[in-house]
C-alpha cells in the first residue's frame, strides 16, 4: 500500500545509512566567498613567486620564446589546478581560506573527498573562478541551497560549516528549599527512561513557553511521584530539579565508591602470584 503523504527533503539534512537526519550545516555564501578570495591571494602569490623565479633562470640561462611559454602554462597549471587538488586532497577537503572559516569540502553524502573530486573543483575552479573573475562561481552560488559553485556540482560536494558554538549544557543543583528533605528521600526505583525524559526537559525549559512549561512540568512531575518518597509539597519544577540533581549526585558518589573498590582490587587482579617470576 503507498501513501498519499509527500515529504520534502530539507537541503540541511544529511540522511545516513540508517535512514537518520542530521542537520548538517552548509557553509553560507559570504564564508564561500571570503575563503575563495583568501585562496586566490595564496595560489595568484604562489604562481608570481614561480614565474619570477623563472625570469630570473631566464637571465641566468638562455631560454627561447617558445620554451617560457611551455614553463609559463605549466606554472599556471600547477598552482591553480595541482597544488589545489593536492592540498584539498591531503587535508580532506580543507585549504587554507577554508581553514580561516571553519568549512570543509565533504561529497554530497557526507562521507570525505576523493582524487576526483578534488580534481574536478580545481578544474571547473580556474574556469569559473579565475577566467570569468568569479562571476560564474557567485551566480551557481547564489542559485544553489548550499552555496554551491559550478565545481561543486558538477564533483558532487559542498563545503560543510564545522565550526559551530559548543552547546555548554547548564548542570542544576538541589534547590535550597529541599537540602533537608535530599538527605532522606528515595528516587533510586524511577526508571531511567523517565529519568532521561525529565534531563531532556530540564535541558529545554528555559526556550519553553509558559503553557507548554507548566503542562508538561505537571505531566512529568506526576508520573515521577509514584518512584519518589517522601513527596515534597512544591511546584512541579522545583520537584523535577530537585529529583534530577539528587538522581545525579547519587550515581556520581556510587560510580566514585565503585571505582575506588576497583583500584583498591586492581593489584590483586593484575599482579602475579607470589614468588611467580615475571617474564
């Protein structure tokens, strides 16, 4: 039987192997173009660097017309195709303007870049970077839902925003009306599941609106109350902190008393037997 439901697919979304979406983020078009020019200032200063130590063998030795030509493609060739592919290839999708905005160029699938596709972007690159000014490059990019240029598409990449802001999760405490009734209260029967609901909830409360916040601070608070005893007379919230901080503090000092007995165990259990040589 099919379904009549359509889903749109979100460009953002990376859908792995096991059919799971992670919201991956896409460099924007401003970091793009900021980590194109830091590029094209390194490979336009690496080829005047060659081509003037050409010049400079051509004083040296004599060299004809047609043989500056052939050195002068082949530099050209080299430090806007080769080194690209090779640098892109080495560090895995990442050069140094790349570097400089915390963007990696990664295939479509999420998985690292290979030979191909950095040769690709290199070579569709000097056409429509360098030749056109980046006009070619700017306008796909604009066009495309991943800031993506002609190479891109053509390679099957995009570049991947990997510096994002580390997530500092807030870590709560008894509140202080409940210090007395933590050092007799039982919550060692609540489930763990409904325990990881309410740490899941705790971590979002504060981006909750005030109905959804009370609603669901009083549905979580009631199914809790059965695994808590004694039940302390206060609000929903302040019962949930309470109980998840006493959960918290509770497994710490059992982890802690569980791996001290282990050091204390540990040379029995690794040492060798009396006596037993050590070889």
């Amino acid at each position: 039987m099919t379904s009549s439901a359509h889903t749109t697919a979100d460009p953002r979304e990376l859908i792995t192997g096991e059919a799971v979406a992670l919201d991956v983020r896409a460099a924007s078009f401003i970091l793009r173009a900021a980590g194109a020019l830091i590029d094209l200032v390194v490979h336009i200063g690496f080829a005047l660097l060659l081509l003037w130590l050409l010049f400079l063998a051509a004083e040296v030795v004599t060299i004809d017309q047609a043989a500056m030509q052939a050195v002068s493609i082949t530099i050209v060739v080299v430090a806007f195709i080769v080194v690209p592919t090779a640098v892109e290839l080495a560090t895995k999708g990442r050069s140094l303007g790349k570097l400089a905005i915390g963007a990696r160029v990664v295939r479509t699938d999420g998985g690292a870049i290979g030979f191909r596709h950095a040769f690709i972007r290199s070579l569709v690159g000097f056409f429509e970077i360098y030749m056109t000014l980046g006009g070619v490059a700017a306008l796909v990019g604009l066009l495309s839902d991943r800031s993506q240029r002609l190479g891109d598409l053509l390679a099957g990449t995009y570049a991947q925003h990997e510096r994002v802001p580390r997530i500092v999760t807030p870590v709560y405490g008894v509140p202080p009306e409940l210090q007395s009734w933590a050092t007799t209260a039982d919550v060692a029967r609540m489930p763990d599941r409904l325990a990881r609901r309410i740490a899941q909830y705790l971590q979002q409360v504060a981006r909750l609106s005030p109905a959804a916040r009370d609603r669901l601070g009083r549905e979580l608070a009631g199914e809790a109350a059965p695994y808590v005893s004694p039940l302390p007379d206060v609000a929903p919230d302040t019962f949930l902190f309470a109980v998840a901080a006493l959960r918290r503090e509770r497994e710490f000092r059992k982890l802690t008393l569980e791996r001290e007995r282990l050091d204390l165990l540990r040379p029995t259990l690794e040492g060798t037997p009396h006596h037993f040589p050590d070889r």
